[in-house]
C-alpha cells in the first residue's frame, strides 16, 4: 500500500476534502470515545437543547469500548466496535460539527448522506487489531458518563492511530466499491 | 469414585479466560499466514499483517488480542465417576471467570437485564455453561470467549427438507454476504445441522471449537465445508469489509439426527479472534 497520510486533530475541511475512499491514514492529536449507551445520551442532550460534554467542532469519535488498563498503560486493548450500532445517531452528530468517525463496518445511507452534507469522513480501524491500536492511544481519561464504564465517554490523545478512509466526503464507500472488485459472479 | 473440589477448579478456569484472550490457537494463526500469501488486494494484504502482528503483540505484553473478550462460555465434559465437592460447581466456574477478567484487565462485556436496564455486572458473569456428563473420572474444561459483533450476525433457520443441501449453502453463504465487514472478517463459520431448534445452535457453537486445520472426518461432510469455504471466498468481502479474498478461513460443519418435519440449519459467526482453550482435571 502507498504511504500513509498524515491527519491532526480538530480536523480541518480542506484537508478532509482530499482524502479519498482506501487511502491509509495515521490519526495524531485528540479523539473521543463513544459507543451505543454514549450516543444515545449524546443525541438526548441535543435534543433538549444542553451542551455536550465535550467540543464536537471538528472532533473525532471512535467507536469503542476498551479494555481496562493494565498496570503501566494509560489503556487497555482498545479495537473499534461494529458502526452500524451507533447509524441512528451519527447524522444529528455531524449536523453540529463531528467531522471524523472511526468504527469498522459498514454505515447506513442516511450516515453516508449525512457525510456527504457534513463533509465528514468515516475512517475503518481493524477489528480486533487492538494491542497495535492501544499502543498509538498515549493518554486516556473519562471525562463524562463513568457509570457506563466501557462505555464511558473518554478522551484520547493518539499518535499515529492507524485507519483507512471507508468513507469520503463525495460519498464512496469501500465497503461497496471493495467488495465489487474482489466478487466473484 | 473420584472427588475434584471447587477450590481446583476455580483457578483453572481463571487462567484459562486470561489465556485465552491473550495467546490466539497457532492453528489460527497458520490459516491467517496461508490466506496472506493467496491475498490479491494490497489493502485486505495490509489489515492481514497487522492482524497477525497484533496477535504477536498481544501474546507478548500479555493484553487481549482484542478488547470485546466476550462472554465466558464455557462447555463442561463431567465423568459419571467424578464428585464435585467443597461448594456449587456453576458458582467455582463463574468465580473462576470473575477472577480471570478482573485479574487479566478483560473487558466485562455483560448486562443483567438484557432489554430495560442493560447495567453491566461488572465482572463478566454469568458463563454460559454447557454440561455433558460423559464415562469416566475426568473433568475437561473447555473456556471460549465469544465477542459481540460475530455473533450479533448469526442466525438459526428451520428450513424444509426441500430444501436439500443446495438451499443449506445457499442460506449459509447468504448469512456471510449479509454480514459483510461487521462480524470483523476472515472469520471462522460454526455450522449446525440437524438437532431441533436450539440443539442446532448449540452445534453452531461445538463446531466453532474444531482446530481450524483439522478435516471432517467424514468425506461428504468435508467436501460440503470446502464448497461453502470457496463459495464464501468469491464474496469478495475481504478482512474487515474492505475487500478481498479472504472473507472466511474455515467453515466447520457438525450435525446431528432430526424430526422428519425439520432441517434446521444454525450459522455461528467466530471473528478472526477464534479463541479457546481447554483443561483436563
């Protein structure tokens, strides 16, 4: 594969506009964790008008729930959980801002309409790929909803966090196109 | 009459959770190694390496290849001439598995209520415990931790007789399609014939524990695994959805007698983290 890119958060429109479906990306800066219980109270506090508890302005979420951390180690593995869980929630997410999404399989088309309106980008990490993943996380803390545990809403700073863009902001998907290049009739 | 007391049985079952989340089979990693070398798509070759390199890593800093380290099920072989004494047999297995993912740092991934209250219950229990009372005077364990996102794309049909084995693949090869990159492919394919309608679950499940190299020693049945192997691989799915070859390392097929209304047929999804270990006490 080519050379991977190199991505800084809060994440920037220009920079996200050249990304293209397949291109290997290496994530640095701050993300936030956030799974199904975490979304769900994410979309309750739109919904009624309340501030998130972190700011969502060219944020990043990666969908997981990590392991806890061994002695030593700001976290323990920490591989990305199935999207399609967290498809009901995304849109109202990235019409205030969420610009990067990092889960694995496939997303919904009312998420992939919502990229494309949004300009955000969904990027594929490998599932089960947790140890590699849990070494580029240097920094890990709750910073909201403790009594979800896993769950938390945590935030991350990462160097180099491995992904590919499974989604751009023109609305390729590497799940479609991919898997049409490698069938076999 | 043999006695094993709950106070052995504890620890083995604790080391084992850790073990096996920790140390994935070589005969996994032999499968990934030889999909590798067949793989045609750089990007399904690259997410392959790192698979295998975190599989290295893991083993090494003693973490879980991956951070769903499932519910605990744990299938018991439990010799008639065996006591089981010093306390309850299910509460020493699901202490051990409450010492193990407490003590390994594995993810407790349970919730007591499965529909309205969804709390955690903080230490991985309850296992889902399936005992056979066999001949003999040992007690085998075996642990395998089942992550979510496989088995949340598997499913149990009661198809008919008409259906022959063409329909059984079909409906097996269409349960992968369906499934694309969620239940984190190349992934390992349990399936169950026969039985009745949870007994072909179950099979799903047993099937899953068969060394991946092995072949089944019945040549039909052998044969039937390789074409819904190659079937699967035309899919072009690849390793995490993103396309590729390599959508299935294996397919393992047990069954059983059935009433002569049904053929249920059972698809247990395994991802690549296809873990288990076993103990003989």
């Amino acid at each position: 594969m080519a050379e991977a890119i190199h991505l800084q958060t809060p994440l920037k429109a220009e920079k996200l506009a050249e990304l293209k479906t397949g291109d290997k990306v290496m994530i640095s800066g701050t993300i936030y964790t956030a799974r199904d219980a975490a979304h769900k109270r994410l979309v309750e506090l739109l919904k009624e008008g309340k501030e998130l508890p972190f700011d969502i302005e060219g944020a990043v979420i990666y969908y997981v729930g990590p392991a806890p951390a061994p002695p030593g180690r700001p976290i323990g593995s920490a591989g990305p959980t199935t999207s399609y869980r967290m498809d009901p929630y995304a849109p109202a997410l990235m019409d205030v801002g969420l610009k990067g999404m990092i889960g694995k399989g496939p997303r919904s088309k009312e998420v992939i309409d919502s990229m494309i309106k949004n300009k955000a980008v969904y990027f594929a990490a490998i599932g089960g790929a947790a140890v590699v993943i849990a070494d580029s996380i240097k920094e890990a803390e709750i910073i909201a909803y403790k009594d979800l545990g896993t769950e938390a809403i945590r935030k991350m700073r990462v160097e180099n966090f491995p992904c590919i863009v499974a989604n751009d902001v023109n609305g390729n998907d590497i799940f479609k196109e991919g898997v049409e290049k490698y069938r076999i009739q | 009459m043999r006695e094993i007391n709950c106070s052995e049985i504890i620890p083995v079952v604790r080391k084992m959770c850790m073990d096996a989340n920790f140390y994935i089979g070589d005969d996994v990693t032999e499968k990934l190694k030889e999909f590798y070398e067949k793989e045609e798509s750089p990007t399904a070759k690259e997410v392959l390496k790192i698979i295998m390199d975190n599989n290295e890593l893991a083993a090494e800093v003693k973490m879980p290849t991956c951070q769903d380290t499932g519910v605990a099920v744990v299938f018991v072989e439990l010799g008639q001439e065996v006591h089981i004494a010093g306390g309850d047999f299910v509460g020493a297995i699901n202490e051990g598995v409450r010492q193990g993912y407490k003590d390994g740092y594995l993810r407790k991934s349970m919730v007591a209520d499965p529909i309205i209250e969804r709390k955690n219950t903080k230490d991985n229990t309850p296992a889902m415990i399936y005992t056979d009372i066999v001949p003999g005077e040992n007690l085998k364990i075996t642990v395998a931790p089942k992550g979510g996102g496989s088995e949340n794309m598997s499913e149990v049909k009661i198809m008919k007789a008409a259906d022959g084995l063409d329909g059984v693949i079909e409906f097996v090869v269409d349960r992968v399609r369906r499934s694309g990159g969620n239940p984190c492919p190349p992934i390992v394919v349990g399936v169950g014939l026969g039985g009745n309608f949870e007994q072909s679950a179950l099979l799903a499940k047993r099937a899953l524990l068969r060394p991946l190299d092995d072949i089944n020693p019945e040549p039909k049945w052998a044969e039937v695994e390789e074409r819904m192997l190659v079937e699967i691989n035309k899919l072009g799915i690849g390793p995490q959805g993103l396309g590729g070859r390599t959508t299935a390392l294996a397919v393992k097929i047990l069954h059983k007698p059935c009433h002569i209304a049904s053929m249920p047929v059972a698809v247990n999804i395994q991802c690549h983290a296809a873990r288990h270990k076993s103990a003989i006490l």
